[in-house]
C-alpha cells in the first residue's frame, strides 16, 4: 500500500502499534502517529470516561494541547479522535475546528444510540433491516 502513495505524502499510523511503529519511510513518505504514548506526535493524556455520556480527554498536537468531550461512548473512541486530530492537522485545521469536530460527533442512526427511560437506558446498536433476519 505504501508503495503507491504518491512522493513525500503523509501516512497517519497508530502510534501504539509495535508492528506500526517499525515502518521505514519511502519515496519520502513521511509518518506521524497519533496514541496515547507520549513519544505520538498527536497524543491523549488525562482521559477520563463518563460511562455512556462519552470520555472526556486533552488532545496534544504540534501546535497546543486542547481538551475536547467525545460524545460516543467508550474509551476507544479515543483513538477515533486522535486519528481524526492527525488528519485534521494535515488538512491544515486549526485545533479549534478539531475540537468543535470532536465535540460535534454523534452516532450514526442505529449505531450506539441511546434511549434513555426513568429506570433504565436501552443501547440501541442495530438498524431494523437487522432485526428483521
């Protein structure tokens, strides 16, 4: 795959990955990892997670750190983030606008939602074509 990237293009990789962490840049590729290693250029410290109302972390970038809530829940969707951080920063976003977008991220229809009743919570993860087989 890295072979037909175009000359001095940008990889984003989990930085958390040992196999990952191994590769050797060609054709001038150039790679930048996002996790929660402090030695990722894009990093998460200080994750704190809200049950099923989203985690809460600070986002380190080359420009400044930010602290953003994730919306969907679980500790996972803190990589998502990161990923989505390292992307913005390529594009040329400001960390500003990463963060609104973090914050701005909500379930696809059918996917995590959550139905919330008086003496319980439903975690609505199927469309009705699933249910249906």
């Amino acid at each position: 795959m890295f072979a037909y990237m175009n000359e001095n293009g940008t990889i984003i990789l989990n930085g958390d990955d040992d196999k990952l962490r191994e590769y050797s840049p060609e054709n001038g590729i150039t790679p930048v990892y996002f996790g929660l290693d402090e030695s990722c250029g894009f990093h998460a410290e200080n994750i704190s997670g809200k049950g099923l109302n989203g985690t809460d972390a600070q986002f380190f970038t080359p420009n400044s750190p930010f602290t953003a809530h994730i919306n969907i829940p679980g500790a996972h969707m803190v990589y998502n983030a990161l990923a989505a951080t390292a992307v913005g920063y390529a594009l040329g976003m400001t960390d500003r606008e990463i963060c609104a977008g973090i914050e701005a991220n909500v379930p696809i229809a059918g996917r995590n939602n959550l139905i919330r009743a008086p003496h319980f919570t439903i975690i609505f993860a199927a469309t009705t074509q699933t249910l249906l087989l």
